[in-house]
C-alpha cells in the first residue's frame, strides 16, 4: 500500500533522478487529501503519519534501505492510516495501491529492456 504513496508522488513520465527522490509529507498528504476525500481531521492526522513514516524511511537509509525494513515500516504506517481512513477510504487506498503498482512495474520493464 505504501507503495500507492510513493507511485501518487510520482509521475509515469518523470525522469530517473526525480523517482528516486522520496516526495514530502506534504505532497503525498495533497494527493491523498484530493483522491480519498479527506477532512480536515483526517488531513492533519494522514499528514503526521505521512511525516513519521518519512522520517522513519530516511533514517533506515531511504530507497536503499533493505526490503525488510521498507515493509516493516510501511505496514506500521498503514496501521496508522487504518485508524484515521474510513473503510471506504482504505478500499480507496487500496485500489489505488494496484494500480501503482502495476504502473510502476510496467516502468521498471520498459527500464530494462
């Protein structure tokens, strides 16, 4: 799911250099605001998490930190949006995720060919 957050942030035409650079809170908090229909409320609390699981990311190594790690700390931050999202948000959410998902593997084989 963490993975939606990261492939929100990050368009299928942007260069090498900008997808390895991790978007800010604040950009992947506007997105979300925008797709799952957030409020205020929810907003702040989607923001702090969003801050948190940066933060967290960063201090592991950022994008080259190992695999293990990445999931562990995005499963601690989907726990935190699941508190804060409406299930309909979440299924929202969770959509989205399969979506970037599939986007970003078609990218990487497109990249290696």
């Amino acid at each position: 799911m963490i993975a939606l957050l990261f492939g929100l942030a990050l368009s299928s035409s942007a260069q090498e250099e900008s997808r390895r650079e991790m978007p800010s809170a604040e950009q992947m908090t506007e997105r979300m605001k925008t797709r799952l229909e957030l409020t205020d409320e929810q907003y702040k609390s989607v923001y702090a998490a969003n801050e948190e699981m940066i933060k967290m990311i960063e201090e592991a190594g950022g994008r080259e930190a190992d695999q293990e790690t990445r999931t562990k700390i995005r499963k601690q931050h989907l726990m935190k949006l699941n508190e804060v999202l409406t299930p309909e948000q979440m299924g929202k959410l969770k959509e989205a995720n399969k979506t970037g998902s599939t986007q970003k593997k078609q990218i990487h084989r497109v990249e290696k060919k």
